[in-house]
C-alpha cells in the first residue's frame, strides 16, 4: 500500500481564500479591519520566521498584522505592561504572545509563561491558551479553537475522513496540541459537526507503557512529541491514518515525528512534512482573528 498524501497546503490555502472574501463581507457591513497584534519577545530565529509568516498571511487575508518586536531584555512587568495596553486597544482584536519566551529574559530570571498568557483578554486570546478559553472548550461551548488542533479537524473534515466511533490515538500531551486536541475529537459536536468528532481518544505520552502497541490500535494516529521520526511503520495499523504534527530540524532536512517513508507502506493517508500540518495552523490563526474581530464588533462580550 502506498498512502495518499494529506495536501495540508492546499487546504489551508482554501481556507484563507473563505476567510479573505469573510474579511471583504465584514469591512462591506461597516465595520473595522480585524487587526492581529504579536508580540515578539527576543531574536529566535524560528519565531522570527514565523511571526513574519503570520504578517505575510494576515496581509493577504486583508487583516492588519502588527508586530511588537521587544528586546530580550524585558521585563516580565513590561511585558505584562505591553499586554494590557493591547487588550484595552479597541483597534487591535487578536493577541498573541509568541512562544517560547527567552529564558533569558526577565533579568535572567526568565518570564513567568503563565502570568503572561493568563494576561491576554480571553476575548483576544486567539490562541486559544487562556484558562478561560480552555475551559470553554473543555465543556463543548468553545469560543475560540486552538490553531493547530482546529485546523487538524478541518483537515479531516475536508478529506472526509471521519472520527466518529474510530479509534484515534493522539501521542503528546502539550497544552497547545495534545490535550485539546483529544478533547475536540472526543466530543459530541466538533466545530465541522459530529462526523469530524465522537472519537474513542487514547491520550498516549513518555510514560505510556508499550507505546507501539497502544499505537496499532489507532484508525487514526496522530503524532505531537516533537521527537524525531519516533513513530515507526511496525507502530502503525495497516490503512491508518496518521496526522504528523511535528516539525523537527534534523541537519538540514525537516522531518517530522513519523518516519515518513515507513508510514508510507503501512498508512492509507499521511500528512507529509513540510506542507501538512503546519501551513493549517496559520489559516486557524486567520480565523480566530476574524472571529474575535466580529465577536467585539457586535459588542458579543
Ligand atoms: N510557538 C509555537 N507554536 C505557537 C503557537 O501556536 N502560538 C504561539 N503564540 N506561539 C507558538
């Protein structure tokens, strides 16, 4: 068997296409440009490439992207500071901070990652990281979605791969992908409907005994560890799915937490790495954007 690959490029290239003619409908109603602030504390080159990703793709969608570039020298107070500023600024509707945080920032104490995401306005929290919005989607009455998860669901929804009474297996527990991700295909009513949710959800992490064979259980894997092609052929059941979340620089190569090439014989689809996963995690961004921006256009508060 050869597995078809899952065109995560494609199908976030059409969701930014909807959400570009939803921008064009919102300014059409009167309302303000939706407006995504980010703030960019340090020089990583990674977050460097990907707030410049998320400027690129806020500008084609008509949404005006403002970046906050701060030394790493900051404050944990002017962060904090530069945050409530944002969330009283009527003209900017999404927030995010980008992670990781310089450890050496905060006067080489490092920042207090918590206190500064619980400080984004959950009606701003396009990331989805506020205890208020997590736990909003932990009841099924979800406001704004987790990026890559949701856009994990509307990869499904799309390919028409359905979840409902499957066996899935999600392996990581990382509060931006794991654990809400189980929880959105667990549910009763996912946000593409019930065909794209209702799921059996083993959550699977580094003490999870006899890893493979939990593995092999699962219509539909997905791998969130962010270790190197850890997810070998023998693990996966023939036909499965198997959703590849990771992004790991291995020399000059990019992989992902699946061995590719082995998955290929075993699976009956696969997102590749690059242009999976990751390009669907920015359209989401897009999306909360938008929403948030509607949300506090119809004084939704
Ligand atoms: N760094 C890696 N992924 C993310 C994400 O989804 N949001 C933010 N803010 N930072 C990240």
């Amino acid at each position: 068997m050869t597995a078809e690959r899952l065109d995560g490029k494609r199908i976030a290239s059409e969701i930014r296409e909807e959400i570009a003619s939803e921008v064009a409908k919102h300014l059409a109603l009167g309302h303000s440009q939706p407006c995504l602030a980010a703030i960019l504390v340090g020089e990583d080159p990674a977050s460097q490439v990907y707030v410049r990703n998320k400027e690129r793709a806020c500008e084609k969608a008509g949404i005006a992207g403002r970046t906050f570039r701060l030394p790493a020298t900051t404050t944990q107070s002017q962060l904090l500071t530069k945050i409530e500023e944002l969330n009283q600024d009527c003209s900017v509707h999404g927030i995010l901070v980008q992670l990781p945080l310089p450890k050496s920032g905060n006067d080489g104490k490092g920042f207090d990652e918590r206190e500064v995401l619980d400080a984004v306005a959950p009606l701003k929290d396009v990331d989805a990281f506020s205890p208020v919005n997590v736990g909003l989607l932990m009841q099924g009455r979800h406001r704004f979605l987790p990026c890559t998860p949701h856009g994990i669901v509307q990869l499904l929804h799309r390919y028409q791969i359905s979840t409902s009474g499957k066996q899935v297996v999600v392996v990581g527990r990382s509060d931006i992908v794991g654990k809400p991700m189980a929880m959105m295909l667990a549910q009763r009513d996912g946000s593409c409907g019930s065909e794209v949710a209702n799921a059996t959800v083993t959550l699977a992490h580094s003490r999870t005994e006899d890893l493979a064979k939990i593995c092999r259980t699962a219509d539909i894997l997905i791998a969130a560890v962010g270790v190197p092609e850890m997810i070998r052929g023998e693990m996966i059941r023939e036909g499965a799915v198997v959703i590849d979340v990771g992004i790991n620089r291995v020399g000059d190569r990019l992989v992902g937490d699946v061995h590719f090439e082995e998955a290929m014989q075993t699976a009956s689809a696969i997102t590749p790495v690059p242009g999976g996963v990751g390009p669907l995690t920015i359209a989401m961004l897009l999306h909360n954007t938008l929403l948030a921006a509607k949300l506090q256009a119809t004084n939704n508060l």
